[in-house]
C-alpha cells in the first residue's frame, strides 16, 4: 500500500463531496457559472486565459474548470471522489462535448507520483481542497508539482481560528461519522444557520430572503449545499494567512493576490512563481 493509500484510508468516514455536487449541479445555471468566471478572473487579475494550460485540483462539481474552459484554457480537472469525476464530465457533456482540451480523471493530491506524471500548467487551481486530504501539509506541497516556470498557484484554505475550528472539526466528524451523526448535525444546524440567515436579511437588508438570493454571487455556489459542505466536509485542517505566505515563500513564490478573512471561511491566494 503507497504512502498516499495509508492516509486516505486511516482517515475512517470522509465526507461524500460527490454527492453533494451532483445534487447541487440540479441548480446549475448560466447567472452561476459568470459568477464562477468572475471569480477566476478577478482573482488572477485576467480577461481571459486563451492559450493558458489550467490544472484544476479538487474539481468538484466542475464548476471551475468549466468557468477556465470557458475564459480559453486547456483543461485538466481531477478529483479523488468518483461523483465529483463523474460531475466535473457531466458539464464537460454539456456545455464542451467534442472538445478534447478538457481531460478529466480520478487522482489524489496526495499521489505524489500521480502529480509528477502530469503536464506542467501555468495556472494550478485548488479551491477549498488541500485542507480536505488528512494531510494537508503534503497536499500543499504535491500543488507545487506540476507548476510551471513563471505558472500562477491560486488556492483556498480555511481560516485557523484556534478553538471555533477544533469545535467544528468535531462538528464535521461527527456529521461523517454515521447516518446517526449527519442526522444529529443537520438538525440542529440547519435551522441555526436559515433562521441567521433570515434575520440577517430582515435586519441588514428589510428582505427576509435576501441572503437565499442573492448567495449565487458567492462563486456561483448554492447557500443549501454549501451549509451541507461545511457541516460535513471532513478530513478538515486549517491554517492562518502567516502560514500559508511562509510556506510558499519558502518554496519561492511570491503572494500576487489574497483575500483573507479573520473569521470563519476560506481565505484565498494568488502565488506566482518567479
Ligand atoms: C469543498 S470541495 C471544492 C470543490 C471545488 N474545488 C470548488 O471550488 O468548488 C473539495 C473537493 O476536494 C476533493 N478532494 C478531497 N480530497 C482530495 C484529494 N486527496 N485529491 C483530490 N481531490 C480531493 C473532494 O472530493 C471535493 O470534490
């Protein structure tokens, strides 16, 4: 068994992403996916990506791989859940067919081999997935791989928040743990996290569903799946900006772009290799 093989199976229950991106690729629509192109484009400061390689790793529902074909690129999406394989070629059916600049396949970060047999990009993606591995230390490292000379690393961490995350990497253990768990978990936060939502949108915005509505600007993602993402979404690691800067300054990139958050959430950076 590789090294890679004993993590991912040590690590007991994970949480199931596929499914939760097939049921969210259900909302899918043309206003969500400018939203995930907008996203790209102003985080990597772009208009498009014509004749640009990118590698997206953790592609989930597909979304952005979708969004980088979209803006010009060629395309290589991997992930390690077989439902989020299998979502990420339902939108290549969809929306780019015929079009064999897009390959997608089953992979794991943690592969390190896997990593080095690929191509070399000048744009490697990975969004709100290092953190997913059990190792995230590895996983960090392993993006660096098939990055290009002068190629862009744009990445989404959660925010280390000391004890809040040790509370809700139980929260995530437990919802995975078992059918028992994700029912216990779902019951007592979903109703947490609407009725929020709700008063949010009484009180800031005097529209009880404002926060429903208008969460599509977030990426395009879906505020349901992403409450189901957050609650579940285990193995789960965190790191706090100071780290992630070291980190890859150590490895001799440079920060070109961040948005970080001192609360909870991803923060999100742009490095380039020089
Ligand atoms: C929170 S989702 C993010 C999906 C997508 N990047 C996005 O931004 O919408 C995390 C994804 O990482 C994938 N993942 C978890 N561990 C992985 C690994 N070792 N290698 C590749 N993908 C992995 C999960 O299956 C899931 O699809």
């Amino acid at each position: 068994m590789s090294v890679k093989n004993s993590i991912e199976n040590s690590q007991g229950e994970r949480f199931q992403f596929g499914a939760n991106w097939q049921s969210f690729l259900s909302t899918l629509n043309d206003e969500r996916i400018l939203e995930a192109e907008r996203s790209l484009s102003d985080m990597l400061k772009i208009d498009n990506l014509v004749g640009k390689r990118f590698l997206d790793i953790g592609s989930g529902s597909g979304l952005f791989s979708l969004a980088a074909k979209r803006l010009g690129a060629s395309v290589h999406s991997f992930d390690y859940d077989l439902k989020s394989v299998n979502c990420t070629k339902e939108l290549k059916k969809r929306y780019f067919a015929n079009d064999n600049s897009w390959t997608i396949e089953k992979g794991s970060v943690l592969d390190k081999e896997y990593l080095t047999s690929l191509d070399k990009f000048d744009i490697v993606y990975s969004w709100g997935v290092l953190h997913h591995t059990g190792d995230m230390k590895s996983a960090l490292e392993n993006a660096l791989l098939p990055l290009s000379d002068q190629g862009v690393l744009f990445i989404a961490i959660y925010n280390d928040q000391g004890n809040r995350s040790k509370l809700w990497r139980m929260v995530k253990k437990t919802y995975s743990s078992s059918r028992v768990g994700r029912m216990l978990i779902s019951s007592i936060f979903i109703p947490i996290f609407a009725l929020y939502s709700i008063l949010v949108g009484i009180i800031i915005y005097k529209n009880p569903l404002h926060q429903f509505s208008s969460y599509k600007a977030q990426r395009g993602m879906s505020i349901y799946h992403d409450w189901i993402d957050w609650l579940g979404g285990y193995p789960f690691e965190v790191a706090k900006p100071g780290y992630i800067f070291n980190f890859y300054k150590s490895h001799g990139l440079v920060l070109d772009n961040m948005i970080t958050t001192n609360g909870w959430g991803c923060c999100q950076y742009v490095f380039f290799k020089h």
